[in-house]
C-alpha cells in the first residue's frame, strides 16, 4: 500500500498539469512535491507587480530548490477594460512554441502601460524576437491550436473557480488550494514551508 501511495505522490504532477502543458510555459521538475500553476492576465496591474516584484522570490525559493513544478496559465479576463488580454496571451503562448514564454511574457509586463493603451502588442514582443522567430510567432499567433490552448487554461482556472488574478493554484499531496494573498511575500513563503513540513 506504501508504493502505491508513493508512486501516487510521484505521478501527480504530471496527471494534474495534463497532457496539454507546453513544456516551454514551465519552470522546474515536474517531480517536484508542489505544483504551483499561476493563472494571471498581460493586462492586469497586480499580475504585472507579482510578475516583477514576488515571482523572482517564488522561482529561487522553491523552482530552483526543487521544491515546485511552476506552470504559467493564460487566463484573460473578459471585461471590457482588458481588451488585448487574449491577444496578449496568444503572442505569449506563440513565442512559447519557439522557446521564448519568458522573454515574451518579460516585454509584455514590462512594456503593460504602453501597449495596454493602442494595443500595439507587437511591438513589446518584436524585439525580443530573432527575426526568424518574428516570423513563426506572427503566424502562430493566430493559429486555431494556440487559440485552442490559451481558450484551456481560461477553462481550467473557472473549473478550479479562480476567481482573480494573479492566483496562483498550490497543488500538494493531492489537495489543491488558490493563492491570491500577494501583499506579504513572507505569509505566502510561510504557508508553503507549512505545507511541506506536513
């Protein structure tokens, strides 16, 4: 009974993220104990501060401790104030195909103010782009299977009911629980060492 619950443990990483997961919108061993997916909009502020200011702690704590498996979800909200959020996302997943999430994923929330308001998206991603890639994302970025894939992380995060964004969704040991407290990194750190301890 012990090795099946071990190998249990083992597998649900990669039973919970799925087969749809791009290996490029990930960070870490799928081995990992926790497995931390952040849902979050190019669009929205408290994305872009988290993004900046609190992912880089979440990346040396526990992705390169080996501690999380970190997956990045598109989850564009559908209001009328993030117009280019889906697009945003789609660029993002596009570049993704290339090996380039994170540098795509940077320029957006860094360049946020501007292109949130003319839209011109292209721009903050271009130049991170080889001109070959420029070529391939442009395409992709339209393609139905990419539409498809950000249209499955905004299904996945309204079946698991975030509600927000930035959440970020902690898996451990089978239980799931959104995270979206983001004012006080060290409540955050604390309540993870918790679960690990457990």
């Amino acid at each position: 009974m012990k090795i099946l619950a071990l190998a249990l443990a083992l597998l649900l990483p990669c039973v919970a993220a799925g087969p749809e997961v791009d290996k490029n919108r990930t960070m870490g061993n799928p081995s990992a104990p926790l497995m931390f997916e952040l849902y979050s909009d190019f669009m929205c502020p408290h994305c872009k501060l988290l993004h900046e200011n609190i992912l880089p702690s979440i990346i040396l704590d526990y992705v390169k401790t080996g501690k999380a498996y970190l997956i990045f979800r598109e989850y564009p909200l559908q209001i009328p104030q993030h117009v280019y959020s889906r697009p945003a996302a789609a660029l993002a997943v596009a570049a993704g195909r290339v090996g380039k999430y994170q540098a795509a994923s940077d320029a957006l929330f860094k360049q946020q103010n501007s292109w949130g308001m003319t839209g011109k998206l292209w721009d903050a991603v271009a130049p991170v782009l080889t001109p070959d890639e420029q070529t391939k994302v442009k395409a992709l970025s339209q393609d139905p299977t990419i539409l498809a894939e950000v249209q499955k992380d905004v299904d996945r995060g309204m079946a698991a009911m975030v509600n927000e964004t930035p959440t970020l969704m902690i898996t451990y040991k089978l239980k799931q629980q959104p995270w979206s407290k983001w004012a006080d990194y060290s409540f955050f750190r604390s309540y993870v060492d918790g679960l690990l301890k457990k």
